[in-house]
C-alpha cells in the first residue's frame, strides 16, 4: 500500500531550533556539502547474491536513512514550515545515446521488495523518453538524489539559489571502488545550515552505514 504523505506545520514559537533557522536562513545564509566514503562491503556481497541490481539498492539505504532523520525531512511547503512523514525519491537516468539525463521519481515504500520493484517498474517505463521532468505527478515530499557513476569523486560541490526556499538535503554518490578488502563508495550531501547542524548531518550518515551494514537483514 502506498504511504500517504503528511506535511506538519512547526510551531516557531516552541521549536526549540527557531533562532537558529533564523540566523541560518536570514542573517549567515550558510549550507554546506560533508563528502566521504560510505563502506558498502558487506553490502555488495548480499546484493550480488541475490541478483539484485547496484542503484535501486544503495537507493533504497539512502532513502530509508533519511527517512529515519526528522530533520533532513523538515522544509517549506505552501510558504509553510514543517516537516513531512517520509520523503520520496527523485532520481536521474542517464541516456547513452546523446548523453542528457532525465529525473525520475518513484513511490517510496519501507519494504525493501516493494521499493525495489517500483524503482526497477519505473526505470523500466521511464528509462527511454527524453526531457528534464519525465514522469507527471512529481510530488511535494520529492528529495533529490543522483549518481556520477563515471568519477570516484573525493568531494563535490553543490548548491541552489542563494534565497531558494528548497531546504531538503541533496544527494550525490559515485562510483565504487576496491581498497584492500573493502568496497567504497564516494558520497555527499548537500545540507541547508537553517535546517541541520553537523551533528544531525552526522547522525544521517552514520545511520546510513549501519543500515549498509545490515544489509542481510533486509535484503530477502
């Protein structure tokens, strides 16, 4: 069954995070972009075994940790502060052919069968038509998520209008890699200062790598 997405307005007036937003947001318009190298050993080795495929996969840790963080899931919406219940994945498809890209979008789903599913029934549908904005329907809970799969990047920088109303966090990986006995994978994520602090950033990134981590537990 799909999630039905809910935005929940923040009262400023007891957020306990409201002068730092404000200081963020209005005075220091600071965001920042944390790069580093996600461990997706253990990872690699389940998904392989079950014939699985890379993206949809490593997609679907990235979309479940961000789903874990209250914060990363806090924007505007209808010139309204709040934060929605869970976030749905935008995606990009690379086109061979003349070398454009398109965005894609697809339902998120907890259950890692049923998100994998609807990823692949969408890349599937999607995966040949041209144009920025393929699928209709974008909805507003959307987070923005790509692939460089051609560098393994030590860092990346990215960033939106100086004055953008978009707050929700922006995701970059690229192409991993063999170090020893691991398997690495470069990551970043782009964060607006008004809406997380290192700590929170941090906190997403660790979940993340124990959710890699765990991959035998939810790869079935």
């Amino acid at each position: 069954m799909i999630q039905q997405a809910v935005f929940t307005p923040i009262d400023r007036e007891t957020w306990s995070r409201t002068p730092y937003y404000d200081y963020y947001r209005n005075i220091l318009k600071t965001k920042y972009t944390v790069s580093l190298k996600i461990d997706i050993t253990i990872l690699m080795a389940v998904y392989q075994r079950k014939s699985y495929k890379f993206f949809p996969t490593f997609l679907y840790a990235i979309m479940r940790a961000l789903n874990n963080s209250e914060t990363l899931r806090t924007c505007i919406h209808e010139n309204q502060l709040g934060t929605w219940n869970f976030l749905t994945p935008q995606f990009t498809v690379f086109h061979e052919d003349d070398h454009t890209f398109s965005d894609l979008w697809s339902d998120y789903y907890s259950n890692f069968s049923s998100f994998y599913q609807t990823i692949i029934q969408d890349l599937t549908q999607y995966k040949d038509i041209k144009g920025i904005k393929v699928k209709p329907g974008l909805p507003p809970n959307f987070v923005p998520i790509s692939c460089v799969p051609w560098i393994s990047f030590d860092s990346i920088s990215q960033d939106t209008s100086h004055d953008s109303d978009f707050l929700k966090p922006i995701i970059r990986f690229g192409k991993y890699y063999r170090e020893q006995e691991k398997v690495l994978i470069p990551l970043s994520i782009y964060v607006n200062h008004a809406i997380a602090d290192g700590y929170h950033t941090s906190m997403f990134l660790n979940d993340l790598q124990a959710i890699v981590d765990d991959a035998a537990c939810w790869i079935i």
